[in-house]
C-alpha cells in the first residue's frame, strides 16, 4: 500500500529519515532538457538510510528546492553519465572534500562503470586539485564506494545492494546510442527496483519485457517518456503498447517542457489522448511530493 504526501509544509527541509517506511520523492521529473520540472534525480529513504539515485547538472539546486544540500546526502547511484544524472557529481565531491572534510560520501557504483564515470566525466574538473596531492585524485578519493554484487535473474543482467533497510536491484538497460539493438550495444545505463516494491525504469528506450516481468510485483513503477517518436527513451506512444494492466500501476516521468499540452505532441495519433489518465497509466510522476509505502 502506499500514500502520496505533501513534503516542505510551510518550507520545512524534507527529513532524511522516516519512521521506518519506504519513501521515494522526485526532486525532479523533467527530461535532460527541461526547465520546469528539474531533472529526473530521485531520493530514496528509510528509517535513517538515503540514496540519492542519480545528481544531474540540477541536482545540487534540487536538493536545495527541498531544504537540503549535496553535504547533507550521503549516499549517490548515478545511473549513467548523462549530464542530467551526473552532472551535479563534481560539486557534491569537492564540496564534501574540500568544505566539509572527513564527510566523503558514499557512491554505489559497479567497478567497471566506475572507471568510465571517472576518466571520461568526473576527471576533468576534479584529478588535479591539490598542490601537493603527489598523485592525481580518483573517484575513490571523494567517495567511498560501494560495490552491488551479480545476481542471478531470468530478467537480465541485475546486481543487488542493501543500504540498511533498502534494498537496491540495479538492471542494465538499453538508452544509448539510439542504435543500440541489445544491452551489450549500449552503453552503461541502469534502472533500480526498491525492495521488490517500487520500479523505476532509469533512462532506457523502449523495451516491454522489463516493465511486463516487474509488474509482476511491483506496487508501483515509474517509467521514463519521451513526447516524441525515436532518441533514446521510450516515447507515450510506445509505451501505450504495454497491456493494460501494466500501464494502470505506471507512472510516467522524465518529460518535456510541453507535457502538458497534448495539442502540441499528441495531435495526429488516434491511440491515446495525452492525458496519461485517460490512456490507462496512473499519472505523470509528481515532482517534490512523497510516495510513501507502508
Ligand atoms: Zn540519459
């Protein structure tokens, strides 16, 4: 069972902890581009334990939208290195290294995802800081970092980690390059099922075998949606597709600017309106509100 809830009632910071439930809040639900909604980063609480999964390029002032700052969140998963999800990384390191000492943070990062996140996206602002750093700096120097193990699964490659109470499955999926026919082709990109509970697709083209297998037993799941035909994300009108059934515990998110007005998206299809209501889905994800599960 779970409850929406209204966070920062008369501006009050949204609390790191809860009283023992599982509660997930977009801090932000837009796409890669927009500008109203923030980006799509998602904090994950429970009792005293948080994950940050993802800290784009908004993720900093995000934080900042709910009373909270990159110094007070602890743990990160970046999902992959888009700009929307880890561009906000550099600042949360130096900021946590260089302002508050002995606070590095923790990062769920696979090894190999590591590396590239490292030498292709974070080095650059961040390996040569120090006068007498001697060396130059690495991921594991600003963070410490945590490592999911393999699981075996009949739905993909997934690797499991458990922050406390939460318990993070982590599943490749297939988002870049546009051309990319298989996982193998793409690369690395993630989505994470909270506590066999809560699903959320990560940045992903569409692929109907993972939201079918998890509705399965997810309460609820959040899928990423694209206003448009083609790119790197499943469009509305892919994910129309997905039985009924499916679509009625599915929230949608990551969406454009123009979510809002279907004339603008939607106008020459006769499958579905644009009001994911009344095309089967539960909604479009809310940003800085609680989906608490109980
Ligand atoms: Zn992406």
């Amino acid at each position: 069972m779970y409850e929406v809830t209204e966070i920062c009632k008369n501006g009050e910071p949204l609390p790191l902890e809860t009283e023992g439930h599982l509660r997930v809040v977009f801090l932000g639900t837009g796409s890669a581009f927009a500008k109203k909604h923030r980006q799509s980063n998602i904090l994950v609480i429970q009792g005293d334990h948080h994950v940050l999964v993802d800290c784009g390029t908004q993720g900093p002032q995000a934080l900042e939208d709910v009373g909270l700052n990159v110094a007070c969140v602890k743990c990160y998963l970046p999902t992959h290195s888009h700009a929307d999800h880890i561009g906000g990384l550099e600042e949360v390191g130096l900021t946590h290294r260089y302002f508050y000492k002995n606070s590095k943070p923790e990062m769920i990062v696979l090894s190999d995802y590591g590396k590239e996140l490292w030498t292709k996206s974070l080095a650059g602002g961040m390996e040569y800081c120090e006068s007498k750093q001697g060396r130059p700096l690495e991921l594991a120097d600003f963070f410490n970092l945590r490592r999911p193990s393999p699981v075996e699964t009949g739905c993909g490659r997934v690797w499991n980690y458990q922050q406390g109470p939460i318990e993070i499955s982590i599943m490749r999926t297939r988002h870049f390059p546009d051309t990319a026919v298989s996982i193998e082709e793409s690369q690395w990109c993630s989505g994470v099922f909270i506590n066999q509970r809560v699903w959320i697709s990560g940045d992903t083209m569409f692929d109907e075998n993972y939201p079918i297998e998890y509705a399965k037993v997810a309460e609820l799941m959040f899928h990423d949606c694209q206003l448009f035909q083609g790119g790197v994300h499943a469009s509305y009108n892919e994910l129309m597709s997905l039985p009924e059934s499916v679509r009625a515990k599915m929230l949608l998110y990551h969406y454009g600017d123009n979510w809002d007005q279907p004339e603008s998206w939607a106008k020459d299809t006769d499958g579905f309106t644009g009001d994911p209501v009344e095309d089967g889905f539960l909604g479009w994800t809310k940003q800085q509100i609680a989906y608490d599960f109980f």
